[in-house]
C-alpha cells in the first residue's frame, strides 16, 4: 500500500496539494493511499526536517511535495490529461506559491490571474490536476486565500470558488487534516489533560496494544481506551500499535462484532499497524499451561462455581489443590476432549488462598466449552481466560506498554505473576480512569440485555453509548476524538455529563450545517400576508449565512404562509415581526377557535412592512410559502435517556429505574429543500436545533431526522 505522510503543522501550501491529489486517487479509482497526519512542523525521525513524504508498496520513499505529486501521477496514469506538457509546466510552477509572505506569491497569483481569463479551468475544460494542485497551495497559504476571498484579483477569485463549490470533497478533505491538527492540539492544550505521565523505557521503543473482545459493539468506554493507546502509540512516541482480538469465549462472540470493530476504529481514524487474534496462539497458550501443571504452578478443579466463590472470599483452599501433577494433566486432557467429564472441570493458577487481594486467590485460567469459535471451529474445546492469556500475548507480541482502565489495578500482581512464573518478557502497566457517564450503562452484559429484550432498536440505537449509536444521534468523529483526548489519562474516575460532550460536537457542526426551515404539523397557523407580490416567486439564499461554501437554497415567497403555533400564539395585534428572510412584518388581525376551551391560533393577517428594522424587532420567527414550493413532509425525533438515576450502583436493579418514555416524535412541513437531504447528512432547522437526516425523503415517506443535542439543558 503507499503511504502520504504529513506533518499537519507545517506550511500547507506545500501539504495541501499532494493531500488533495491523493484523496482524489482514492475517491475515484481502485486503488488506497494511506494518509496519515503527524502532529509537527516537521515528521518525526526526519533527519532534514521533511514535511511531506510519499512511501510506494515497494518501500521506496520520495520527499516534498512536487515530487510526491509527480510520483502519484506516475503511479495512477489517470491523473495525466490531454494537455501532458502544459499540466508538467503548472506541476513545475507549484514551488512559486510555497514561499509564506505574500510578496513572494503576488507575481505568481497576478500571471494565474491573467491566464484564467475567459476561462473556468486552468486547463481545457474539465477539472484537472493543475487545478488541484494550484487551488491547493492557495488555500493552503493563508495570505495568498486571503486575498483570493476579498475579490482582489477577479479572475482568480471566480477560479477559486468555482474550483471549491463544484468540487464538495475538496474542502472536506482539507478539513480533515485540519480537524485532526486541532483535535491533537486539544489533547496538547493547557485546557486539555496531561500526557507527561513518565511512561518507563520509552527511549528502547513503544509499542502499545487494544485488545477488544468480539461480543459486542464498541462503546464510548471502549473508544477512550482505543484512542489513549492509538495517542501514546502513534503520536507522543512515533512507536506501534496492536489490535487484538481477546477472542476465548465462542459463546458471546459473532464475527458481526469483530467486523464491526475493526470499521469503528477506522471511523475513529485508528490505524493499528498489526492485527491480529488471541486465538491466534491457542497452541502456545496451551503449551504454558502444561508447563504450569507440570511445574506445580496451576490445579484442575472441578469445584461448583458458587463453592468456589464462596471459598475465594473466606480464603479457604480448594479440595484439588493438592491434586498430583498426573491427575491435573489427566483433567486437563479430558476437558481439552471436551467430555462429559471433563467440562465440569477448569483449571486454576496456584497463586494464593488467602492474599489481601482477592484477584490473586487461585484465579481461574482456563475453562472447558465444547461450542464452536468462530475462527477456530471445533479444533478447541478449551480457551484461557483473559487474565491468563492476555500478559503472555502481550508479551510474546512485544507489547512494552499496557495501558489499561482502572477496574484492572487489583488484576495487576496477577500480570506479573504470569510474567514471572513463566519467565517471559517484562510489560509495563499504566492504569486510567474509565469513562463513565451520569445516566448511562457501559456494562456490555447489560447492553446486551437491552438489545435482547428490544428495549432498544439495536446496537446503532441513538440512545446507545456505543459509537455506532452516538454517531447515529449526531457525533462527529472529529469532535468524539477532541472530547477523549481532552479527558487524557487521568486516574481519577468521575461521571462525566453529556452536556460537555455534546458541546463540543456543537462547535463542529455549527459552521458546516446548512440552515433549513420546518414547521410543526400540529395547528400549524395559516396566514395571509398583504404586501406580498400576488404570484409566488422563489430567490436563492446562501444555506448558511457565514459559510457560502455550502451554496444556496430556494426560497419560496407568496400571499399564504405557514406559521408555528406556539410562536402565533405569542403575538399581539399591531405588533411588528420579523419573517427570517424576508423582512419585517405587522399582525393586523389573530383569529382564535371559537370553542372557549380551545386558545389556538386558527389564522393571522399580516401586512409586510420591508423597510422596518429587524434589528428592533423582539420576535424573530421562521415560516413556509404554503405556494411557489412543494413542502416536504419530516418527522422529527428527539431521544430522553434510557435510565432516570445518575449513576446505578452495584446491588441496584436496573429495571427500577428504566425510563418509560424515551422517544419523542412529532410530524412537520419543511422546505423543499430537504428533499435533497442524504442519510447522515447534518442541518440545522432554524430555530428547533441541530438534525441528522436518518431516512432520506421517498415520495409517500417523510424524511426522519434526529435531533442533535448541543450542551444546552432543557
């Protein structure tokens, strides 16, 4: 696979071109170039401080951006055009826009300037990759974009947003690297948390690990670990990071969750460079625990499980802990048979009756389950358990770092215990607090237990903590990493408020959600407005006032317009509003039900008033052309959370505190724009907040959309 290295602090003139010509190659063809960003002005073990390097499959290695480039276009033929020479000349004069001070790049800009007379592209007619590459120093250079976006040179100016609103996945791309740029800088910030935790021996190397185990989905818990591992790994010591597969339990596990897994961490924007399966060394596993039976260090047991609790919390020792090597050898064999008898056994590690620390009390290693694995089919009838396999694999895979959650501190002796007893490789622990959230399960069993019981639609539910589930309600992942890199690798453990997090996903969102307009269906007030032109008429307006890369919008003008109740009903008679983008209007007359038990609003009469000032106005309300558009049917949902306590305790009965209602619908009119909403797209409606489209519109279906929180408390 080849592979785009780029140092994110460096100037982006330089940067931003080969990203564009690289995520282009993946947009459209077969073929995957891996992009990774590096928190730097400079990539990290660079000897003369190279900000861009592009590595082929073959481990050949080319630096800087022109030769990046021409390398990709060698590579990928069809990034060449009919106009080979002159692309090659616009490939040579890429460098005259890299300089940083504008005096530099003014010639360069002003000869672009004359050249794009009378033309929209830089070459022929379609969209090239002189295009590309030029478009890309320019918006990577922040003068140079700056004088571009104030008109000073026509030619260019017209060039360049053409260039951005025809081609959407140019600026995404774009703010990719640059959301990535600004979430490591969080994780670095005197407002973020603290990564100077003195990590031991990181100068002989790092390599760290996440070990999910298949049987469920990823959750927010799950994400921090990943996150925290992929961070140390990756980006404070340039070092390695694993996935492994903890899969020894083929009862819980399905290769739906593995897969699932493996495409939340590229979600995620985690890219372990190994991958691989605990079940991948049962043999050797199998192997080490011999050797402990033979060497007196582990025991068969065919204690009940409810003894066998019971004599782990008084400390008393097990009647088969004594057991000869021959007979524990001769269990162990016929619970690897998976007999009658032998899965009534299991096998303990020797470690203690009656330490303190009750982890360390004989644990069980090894269980008998005849059940197929998912991987391995039949071949095993026994599989270790976590506590077991985990410090050898890590070992044997050249783990130096296990960071791990808090809940593990009391397994920690156990760790080294199998490190030691078996003579393997020393790993070094550091725990972190996990994230806990008021009014939300992170226990897989019990999400589980939901899922099962239809409490919620799946694992994908937008009142689910899983990662699937938050982005379904509306997280970015841009926010999600800033938010858990925020919280660092503390040890101190705290129920975490969701208002924090959604706040952050707020700042994403707000500048890039096209502003949309929706009525509720429920009473909506029909009213006639005197002033307007007799025929409807349409003019297009920007869908988000200060982002007009996102384009425009129709907007519908007419004599018949739909208002909100609840807002029609705070009017008064001769009172002045303002009708959000149109203008000022006057309430001439409100019509009420004539039924007294009833006070809504049954109709208005406006008359427009365009040369009022909407800056005087108190009331500021949207509204829909009933004519002029077709208006598009919406359902809009909004989500409570799942339980009503902060914080469930151990002995706590989940049931008693599930929440009966959680799911909020009601029915609305919303432009026709909406029609052109696709599934995951996020807009605002004015005024109701923040949506993620979660069914498109079909004709004789309304379009479902999600309500996004945004911090706020209700």
């Amino acid at each position: 696979m080849t592979t785009l290295n780029i140092a994110v602090k460096a100037n982006q003139a330089t940067s931003i071109p080969a990203l564009l010509v690289a995520t282009l190659v993946n947009d459209t063809q077969n073929a995957s170039i891996d992009i990774k960003f590096e928190d730097g002005v400079a990539l990290a073990g660079s000897k003369d401080k190279e900000t861009l390097k592009l590595v082929t499959g073959d481990g050949a290695a080319v630096h800087g951006s022109e030769a990046s480039v021409g390398k990709l276009i060698e590579l990928f033929p069809s990034l060449r055009t009919v106009h080979e020479g002159l692309q090659d000349e616009w490939i040579t004069r890429l460098p005259t826009f890299f300089p940083p001070d504008f005096r530099s790049v003014e010639g360069p800009l002003l000869e672009l300037d004359s050249h794009l007379t009378l033309r929209s592209h830089i070459l022929g007619y379609t969209l090239t990759t002189a295009d590309i590459l030029i478009w890309g120093a320019i918006r990577g250079h922040k003068a140079a974009a700056s004088s571009v976006k104030k008109g000073t040179m026509t030619n260019v100016s017209r060039w360049f947003r053409y260039i951005e609103e025809a081609n959407p996945w140019i600026n995404a791309a774009v703010q990719s690297m640059n959301a990535q740029a600004q979430a490591k800088k969080a994780a670095d910030s005197s407002k973020g948390a603290s990564y100077d935790i003195a990590l031991p021996d990181t100068d002989k190397g790092v390599v760290t690990r996440f070990p999910p185990e298949p049987s469920g989905y990823l959750h927010i818990g799950h994400a921090k670990a990943a996150l925290l591992n992929d961070y140390f790994a990756h980006e404070k010591y340039n070092g390695t990071l694993l996935c492994r597969f903890d899969d020894t339990n083929p009862t819980k596990e399905k290769e739906e969750f593995q897969d699932a897994i493996v495409e939340d961490l590229a979600l995620m924007g985690i890219k372990p460079d190994k991958t691989s399966y605990t079940s991948d060394y049962f043999e050797e596993l199998y192997q080490y625990c011999v050797r402990m039976l033979r060497e007196g260090k582990a025991y068969a047991d065919d204690t009940d499980q409810e003894t066998m609790r019971a004599e782990r919390m008084d400390g008393i020792a097990s009647k088969r802990r004594d057991a000869s090597v021959e007979e524990n050898l001769a269990h162990f064999e016929a619970m690897k048979q998976g007999s009658e008898e032998g899965v009534k056994w299991c096998v303990r590690a020797k470690m203690s009756v009656d330490n303190p620390n009750k982890a360390m009390r004989d644990p069980v290693i090894y269980r008998c389950n005849p059940q197929p694995h998912h991987r391995t089919g039949s071949k095993w009838k026994i599989y270790p358990t976590y506590d077991f396999c985990c410090p050898i694999v890590d070992s044997m895979e050249g783990v130096t770092h296990a960071l791990r959650t808090i809940e593990y501190r009391d397994r920690n002796p156990q760790y080294q215990w199998m490190l030691d007893v078996l003579n393997l490789r020393k790993v070094h622990i550091w725990d972190f607090a996990r994230m806990n959230f008021i009014r939300t399960l992170l226990s897989k069993r019990k999400l589980t237990k939901f899922v099962d019981q239809g409490i919620v639609w799946g694992w994908d539910d937008p009142r689910f903590p899983t990662i699937r589930g938050i982005r379904r309600r509306g997280m970015t992942i841009e926010a999600l990493r800033e938010f858990i890199l925020k919280q660092g690798p503390s040890r101190n453990i705290v129920n975490l408020d969701w208002t924090i997090f959604w706040a952050t996903n707020k700042k994403y969102i707000d500048p890039i959600a096209p502003r949309h307009t929706a009525i509720t269906k429920d009473h909506a007030v029909k009213a006639n407005v005197r002033g307007a032109r007799v025929a409807p008429y349409a003019e297009a307006k920007p869908k988000h006032g200060k982002n007009p890369s996102l384009g425009t919008k129709k907007v519908a003008y007419s004599e018949s317009i739909l208002i909100d109740q609840e807002d029609a009903k705070t009017f008064k008679e001769d009172e002045e509003i303002t009708l959000m983008n149109w203008g000022n209007a006057i309430v001439r007359k409100i019509h009420t039900s004539l039924n007294p038990l009833n006070s809504n609003i049954t109709g208005l009469e406006l008359e427009l008033h365009l040369q009022g000032d909407v800056k005087k106005t108190e009331k500021k309300i949207t509204w829909l052309s009933k004519e002029g558009q077709e208006l598009i049917p919406v359902e809009l949902v909004d989500f409570d959370y799942l339980i009503t306590k902060d914080k469930i305790e151990e002995d706590d009965n989940v049931d008693d505190f599930l929440n009966p209602k959680t799911e909020f619908r009601s029915e609305a009119w919303a432009d026709e724009n909406v029609a052109e909403l696709k599934e995951n797209d996020i807009i605002q409606f004015e005024r109701k907040g923040y949506f993620r489209c979660d069914r498109a519109f079909l004709h004789g279906k309304p379009a479902v959309l999600f309500n996004i929180p945004t911090g706020k408390t209700k």
